[in-house]
C-alpha cells in the first residue's frame, strides 16, 4: 500500500485515515486523563430533605502547594504523596458559573462556604476548617506553616449553603514525607 501517489504527488486514503486517527488520539487522551473520577470518590446521598442537599463536591486532589500539579485521590494503589508541611487540598464543586470565569465573594455573591475536615490516618482529628471559597466552582484550602508532620492522613470536604448542606466526599487518604 502506497501512502504517497508519486505520479499525481496526492495522499492515499489509507494516509489520510491514519493521520486523521494520530490527530484524534492526541486530541482526546488528555481529556481522558485529565479527570478520572473515580467511583470510589463517590457516595450515595444520605436520605433528607432533596432540597436541603447540595450536590457533593467532586475530583477530591492533594498537592505539594500553588504551584504544583494535583495528584488526585481514590485512584486504585496510588496514595497522594507530598513533601512539605503545607500541602494544598482542592475538590471541584458544583458550578453555578460559566466555566472559565471567576466569581469574586461579595455583600451579594457570597461565595460557597465549605468545611474541610482532616485527620490521621487512624481518626485522629487534625483539624476542622471552615471557609468561604473565592469561587462558587473551586474549593482549595492550604495548611498554615507546621501543621502537619512525616505522617498518613485523609480528609474531606463538604458544601454549605445557608440551611443547604452537601454529603462529605470519601475520606481521600495522602502522605506527608518530609525530608530532614
């Protein structure tokens, strides 16, 4: 099979296709790779009132600060690891907003109120934080200096809107691996 027709200087079909399906694998594997949400990150809701539930905030991730890339919990065998005592933790919520813009809280935009939660490994409690996010689709939350030493930890995140509340996402279990 010819690629190239040497006499009319023309592509084959065969090229055409195979060029055609490099450009749509390229095109398509980071947006398969980019958010795996897996199952494990979701639950059930717990039964109440429908319009007292907000949605559960989802792509619970971990990372070694603001400008590091995420590592994204429940995947299958691979535990989010850092290296500092100020990692970030971050779970997309529900977003009210155009994709792309930024919501600034406000006397009339509010924000999203959340409240992270994180604990050892074993249950231990690390601390309970509540917070108003920046942005009605984002929830990020960094610890403050020396809060957390070498250790296994897990958190979770949920939303809060006036007499509104979300279920907690899944425990997303990560290390922390300080070096001396």
């Amino acid at each position: 099979m010819r690629l190239l027709n040497k006499n009319s200087g023309t592509w084959s079909r065969a090229a055409i296709a195979l060029a055609a399906a490099v450009v749509v694998g390229a095109v398509a594997a980071p947006f398969s790779m980019a958010d795996p949400k897996p199952e494990s990150t979701r639950a059930a809701a717990p039964a109440g009132d429908p319009d007292l539930l907000l949605a559960t905030p989802e792509v619970p991730r971990v990372s070694d600060g603001s400008y590091s890339g995420f590592q994204f919990c429940g995947i299958p065998d691979q535990t989010p690891q850092v290296t500092t005592d100020r990692p970030s933790l971050a779970a997309t919520l529900e977003s009210v907003a155009p994709p792309g813009s930024v919501e600034k809280p406000g006397a009339d935009q509010p924000g999203r109120k959340v409240v992270f939660e994180v604990t050892e490994s074993d249950g231990n409690p690390v601390l309970t934080k509540k917070a108003t996010t920046e942005a009605s689709h984002t929830a990020v939350y960094q610890f403050p200096e020396d809060t957390l030493s070498s250790g296994d930890y897990r958190w979770r995140v949920r939303v809060q809107d006036g007499p509104a509340t979300s279920q907690w996402t899944a425990w997303c279990d990560f290390s922390v691996r300080l070096t001396d």
